[in-house]
C-alpha cells in the first residue's frame, strides 16, 4: 500500500479541506501534526528512503523515532487535497532530536509548519497524560478568534459562556477552555506557554490569533474545535440578537455532567 492508499492519510487531506470549507484557514494559515503509529507506516511502501533532512529550533529528543504527517510551512489547506505532495509531508525525528528525517511530500524543498515546536511540545504534553494522544490542529476559528477582543479572557469565564452556549459543550470539554498571552507565533516560548496549558485540557486560545486542538484522532480534534466554534458563533449572534436573556443554570449545567458522567472543571460552576 502507497502512503497516499491509507486511511490515516485520505482523512488527514479531507480533515484539512474541511477546516478551509469552515474558514478557519485562510491563506497558508493553521497547520496539523498526526502522531502515526509506527505499525501503520510499516504497512506502507514508498515511505522507507530519507528525501531530506530538515534542522529544527527545538530538541525534540522525547519523540525520536517517531513519525509525523505534518502540513508545510506557508502552504495553504485549500491546496492540500489537490497536490498533497507539495503541500504535506512525512517526518520523522532523528534520534538527536535537533533534525527531522524527510521520507514524503514536501516537495520543491518545503519545510514542515512554523509551528513544529509548538506541535511537538504538546504532542509531549499530551502524550504524558494520555497514552492515546494523537493530534495537535491549529486554526483561525472565526468566531472564537472574534471572541478574544470582546469577552473577558480569563479561562472560567470564558470556559463558563462556551458552556452556556450549547448544550453540547460540556460535555465535549468539560475540562474547559485554556487561554495564553498574545504572544509572536512559531517561537518556542508559544510553545512553552501552550504545552504548559495542555497538561490539563486539549483546547487553548490564543488570543487575537485562534486555537490550538489536540485529541486522539483526527475526527474528534476537529470536532472539539467545531463544537467550541460553534458556540463561540451562537454567542456572536446573541451578542447581535441584544443579549442573553435567560440560559443553562449552573445547576443544569450540574445535571447535564452527572447525566453524561463527565467531571467539569473544578471551581467553574457556582
Ligand atoms: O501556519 O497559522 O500560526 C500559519 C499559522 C501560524
Ligand atoms: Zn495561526
């Protein structure tokens, strides 16, 4: 089997069309990173010669051996279905954990996403709360990035109006949402400050830029970014509508966790 014929990869171009049909990747903006289980890349056939290797700004010796699907810097999701060769890669880290191995894609001499970093310090952050971690997606959700100029940014009461807006949420993140500072993109101190944030939920804003997902496949990544997404639009278009008027209590909100068995995060609800 190519590395194109398999499962993992059809639903990794198809995740990344989905999020530019959402307009949450305009440009060359967002980028995901798929952990691959090394029994699935043994099942393929053309990944098995280094194309190139590629030096990184972050020791990434944790996660030696590994290998990555990942997006490539300044390409764009719009392309990715279309020419996933030039648009997304196949890595994996060398055991000094400062180079990546270059086995597919990324073709003409691209490079794996700015934000390899930030993805790598998360997949170990996640990887040391949850064995079953695979996935770390960054996007400019809409509605959630409209958010961050207009609601109060602390992580309660952001967590608090998400839960509020849709039925749905808590249950899908009741461990809530977390917020860093602005800070520039594709450093290691915004992968520092989101990894840190990650020890305890899958879900961080970055304020005025978008979101960071991580999840355990691609399908449930996506959908914890939609689900806050789409309760980030239902607040823009009650903010529109002149406001609330009457909402979820927090003893529903008590009801619907006991009912669902999940355990909100401490502290939040009254
Ligand atoms: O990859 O979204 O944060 C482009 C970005 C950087
Ligand atoms: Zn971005």
């Amino acid at each position: 089997m190519t590395l194109q014929e398999t499962n993992f990869f059809k639903e990794f171009c198809n995740t990344a069309n989905n999020m530019y049909q959402h307009g949450w990747d305009e440009r060359n903006g967002g980028n995901i990173t798929l952990l691959l289980d090394k029994k699935e890349i043994e099942a393929v056939s053309d990944v098995t010669k280094v194309k190139r290797s590629i030096p990184m700004i972050f020791d990434a010796s944790e996660l030696a051996g590994e290998y990555f699907l990942v997006t490539g810097s300044g390409k764009y999701f719009k392309n990715i279905k279309e020419a996933p060769e030039k648009n997304i890669g196949l890595i994996r880290v060398q055991e000094n954990g400062k180079n990546i191995d270059l086995l597919w894609g990324l073709e003409d001499g691209a490079v794996p996403t700015s934000e390899l970093p930030s993805h790598f310090m998360s997949h170990i952050a996640r990887l040391k709360v949850d064995d079953k971690h695979r996935v770390v997606m960054h996007c400019h959700a809409t509605h959630f990035l409209a958010m961050t100029f207009t609601h109060d940014l602390s992580e309660r009461e952001l967590t608090r109006t998400l839960w509020q807006m849709c039925t749905e949420c808590l249950v899908v993140f009741p461990e809530g949402v977390s917020v860093i500072p602005w800070m520039v993109p594709g450093t290691n101190q915004i992968g520092e400050a989101t990894a840190e944030k990650m020890a305890d939920t899958r879900l961080i804003v970055w304020p005025f830029h978008g979101v960071y997902g991580t999840g355990r496949d691609l399908d449930e990544t996506f959908g914890l970014i939609e689900t806050a997404e789409k309760a980030a639009e239902v607040y823009t278009f009650v903010q529109a509508q002149g406001g609330v008027k009457q909402c979820i209590t927090d003893q529903d909100l008590l009801d619907l966790a006991d009912a669902f068995g999940v355990t909100p995060k401490a502290g939040y609800l009254n």
